[in-house]
C-alpha cells in the first residue's frame, strides 16, 4: 500500500472511531410499486420535486404515500398557499392525521421549512409555492435536521430545488424521471 492509501485509510480509521457515520433513515415509500422500483422511494431526509401542467396528475404521486402515512396513524402535513385543496375530496387519508396549513404564498416556505425542522411531521407536501429561492436551501436543511421529506409540486420545475428525485408528470399515468434513476424512463403508472 503507498504511503498516501494508507495515510488515507489511518485517516479514515481515526475519524470512524471519533465521529460515527449518522444511519440515514430508509427511503419513504412513494406507495406506487412501479415508480418504488425506480427511485427506491422518496428520500429522507430529503426534498422531491415534482412539476407538470394542471390535471396530469401530480396530487396523485403523492396521494399513496400520504395514505400509508395517515393509515399508520403518523402525522403529516399539506401546506396550500392558495388555499384550492379539499382534503375531504382525497379518498383513503384519515384525516385526523392530515395537517393542512393555509398560510398564503409569503409565508408557505416559512412553514414549510418549521415543519420541516420540527422533526413531528415525517411528509410534508408543498403545493404550488411562489419561487423558492434562497427558501430552498433552507427547506433542505430543515429536511435533514428534522429527519424528514418535503415534497414540492409546482406546475414548472424550480431551479433553485435541491431535490435529489424530480419528476415530470405528463398526463394519463405517465410519470418522467428527471433525476433520481440510473436512467430517465417516461413510466406508466
């Protein structure tokens, strides 16, 4: 072994010994087998992003992951900065386990990011916010202090969304990975 390799490997060694490796959480299941057998679920801590047009279908890649949240009696959160959402129209959720914030379009980041950081709420979904920014970094901070996902669906992709997964819905159960698969597949669902 050169002197640089195991230099490399004593450094290695030592730092194991004085600052363990955090275990991440496991992936949180999306709860649609086919898109689970791409992206290994949604990450946690993590952000997802997911854009497409009104109507293609969006709400409904979330939809099962919020089910077998609410179905197991843990927490989660829908922040509606617009304030359209019916929760009583999404079938299958135990409301009782559904918090929904509406807070308006300046302040939805802000929630988000608290509820976020809380470490109370596992899924958080951010529908339709204004442009994130500099908010997105600090969604994604407050994801991995709080051990949780956040899940922003917005009709364009956001640039300034760190997220690991980002998908595209296209309509008709059709879903395109943009980032988060070895390859980008268009899949139906």
């Amino acid at each position: 072994m050169s002197s640089r390799a195991a230099k490399i490997a004593n450094l290695r060694a030592h730092l194991s010994t004085i600052a363990p490796m955090r275990t991440g959480s496991p992936p949180v299941a999306t709860g649609i087998p086919e898109l689970d057998a791409h992206i290994q679920g949604w990450p946690c801590p993590g952000l997802v992003g997911i854009h497409g047009a009104a109507g293609t279908g969006r709400i409904g890649l979330v939809l099962p992951a919020l089910k077998l949240h609410t179905q197991a009696h843990r927490m989660v959160a829908i922040v509606d900065p617009l304030g359209w959402l019916y929760p009583p129209g999404l079938p299958g959720l135990h409301l009782q386990y559904l918090m929904l914030i509406r807070c308006g379009g300046a302040r939805a980041a802000w929630a988000t990011a608290q509820l976020a950081a809380s470490g109370a709420v596992p899924l958080i979904i951010l529908l339709d916010p204004p442009p994130l920014g500099r908010d997105a970094r600090r969604m994604l901070r407050a994801t991995e202090s709080g051990k949780s996902t956040v899940v922003v669906l917005t009709e364009r992709p956001d640039p300034q969304l760190c997220a690991p997964v980002r998908l595209r819905t296209l309509g008709q159960k059709r879903v395109q990975i943009e980032r988060g698969a070895p390859t980008q597949p268009v899949i139906t669902l």
